[in-house]
C-alpha cells in the first residue's frame, strides 16, 4: 500500500530450507560408507574424505538453508586434515554452526541413487547416525533409495549420487 510506512527491518525468518546433491565415483580398493553406515561392498566411493554422498548431501543442504556456501568451501579437499575424515563429522560441525545462528534441523529428507548394492537393510542405521550428528530425533531424518533402472552412471554402477533437503527451525 502507498501509504503503509515502510518496514526498514524484515523479521528474522521462522523457517529456511536447503538443497544438497552429491555424486561420487564407486572404485575398487575403497570403502563403502553411505550416512556414517560402512556398507560391505567390492567397491568403494573415491574421495578426498570417506566419500559418504549420502552425508555430504545432507551437509550442503544445511549450508545452503544458511547461505553459508558448500562443503568445498568449509572443508576444502586440498587441505590435508581432511584426508580420510569421516564426514559425518564435519556435519556435526555445520551443525553445531546452524545452531549458532540461532537454528535446528526440524527434517531431513534424503535419497541415495545407486543400483548396487541394495542398501534397505542399512537405512535405519543411516537415519540413526544422521539424527545423532543433527543433535534430532530419529523420526526427525529420512533417508530413501532409488535405482535409475541401469541407465547412466549410477545405473552402470559407476558412482553413488544422493540428493537430500532440510527444513530448519528457528530456537
Ligand atoms: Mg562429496
């Protein structure tokens, strides 16, 4: 309205969401390691880290609802004190930096895209392991999984991609 005074300060939002995605190479002679679960499996993700997609998705998203960058730019994979981390680690750090700024993870949901190996029986695990680095409740993390049916580069089982999105609240 043309005559409302203007509002010099918009209020802090009560809510922000985040988009994460991530896509890592399957090599023989690495490890498997998918939301902080170490999955048996004759290939592993290539890294500069454990290479958990799963759990870097879920880190970007929480950066991205706090416009605070990405994972490159917190930990950057030139930096030797980050070879080999297990990156459910560094979420609990971008956590503790959502909290900071004054927020919580009220969810979040995310999915795995790769065809091999079956990974239902590890959900619950990751869920857990996610749930205990946001500082939430298990019921508060979703994690998913999807084949794309044999096409492309998760299909030829190439590489693990997973994308997730987090709602945070503000405490
Ligand atoms: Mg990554």
């Amino acid at each position: 309205m043309l005559n409302s005074p203007p509002n010099p300060k918009p209020p802090t939002p009560h809510l922000r969401i985040g988009t994460g995605y991530d896509v890592h190479r399957l090599v023989e002679g690495r490890d498997l390691i998918l939301g902080g679960v170490k999955i048996p499996f004759e290939k592993g993700t290539l890294g500069h880290s454990d290479g958990d997609a799963l759990t870097h998705a879920v880190t970007d998203a929480l950066l991205g609802a706090m416009a605070l960058g990405d994972i490159g730019q917190h930990f950057p994979d030139t930096a030797a004190e980050f070879k080999g981390v297990y990156s459910i680690d560094l979420l609990e750090r971008v956590n503790v930096l959502v909290q900071n700024r004054g927020y919580s993870v009220s969810n979040i949901d995310a999915t795995l895209i790769l065809q091999r190996p079956k990974v239902m029986e590890y959900l619950p695990g990751m869920c857990q392991i996610l749930a205990g680095a946001l500082a939430v409740t298990v019921d508060q993390v979703s994690v998913k999984a999807t084949t794309t049916e044999g096409l492309g580069m998760t299909g030829q089982g190439d590489a693990v991609a997973a994308q997730a999105v987090c709602l945070l609240i503000r405490i």
